[in-house]
C-alpha cells in the first residue's frame, strides 16, 4: 500500500510548514489528487489517520479535492478534458491528444489553522 508512504510524506511537509509558522496548530490539511496519480482516495484517507498517530498533526483531517484529467488539444487550440481516461482523446472534437496537462499531480493547496 503505498498511499502510507505517501501520506507519510504529506505529514513531513505539514509538519514543517507547521514548524516554520511557530508550531500552529493544523486542523484541515487540503490535497488536490489527480486523477492519474494513482492513488485511491479512501486509502490516503486511511493512510492518513495512521501517519499522523502520535504526531502534531494527529485529529487533523485530510480534505482531498478530485483533479480531472485535462490534456491540450490541438485541433481546439486549450486544454479540455478527456472522454475517459482510457482513451485520451479531446471530449469536445474526438481529437487524440497525448500533452496531458492536469491530472497527474498530489498537491498540498492549503492548511486549516487552529486560530
């Protein structure tokens, strides 16, 4: 399972940003999660919880936003969505298009403070 690592991972950069604003205290960690990145999104819940036991962070909550998949397409000249993400082809022409340009990335957005 790596969604643990994973999660393990977005504790330590929380956990510093956390430091650096004088040890704050988290309340709502937000993620956007792409739709390529490969991870299951109940399972870096999941993770989650298990990551940050014992930690500052433990009770926090992990917000997870759904990116699409969005790629450039040619024929239309900006970036659309996909018709699924099998088959990566313009959802508005039917273009193939292979320049993927949202979907792929795990993203901290932004952090709940306790005030």
């Amino acid at each position: 399972m790596h969604e643990l690592s994973i999660a393990m991972s977005i504790v330590a950069t929380v956990q510093h940003e956390s430091e650096r604003l004088h040890d704050r205290s988290i309340q709502t960690v937000h993620v956007r999660l792409g739709a390529l990145f490969g991870v299951v999104p109940d399972a870096l819940q999941f993770s989650y919880a298990l990551a940050t036991a014992e930690t500052p962070l433990e009770g926090s909550k992990l917000e997870i936003e759904d990116s699409p998949v969005l790629v450039f397409c040619a024929a239309c000249d900006s970036r659309r969505p996909v018709v699924s993400i099998q088959h990566m082809c313009c959802a508005t022409c039917g273009t193939p298009c292979s320049e993927i340009v949202q979907g792929r990335e795990l993203v901290v957005t932004s952090l709940e403070i306790a005030a």
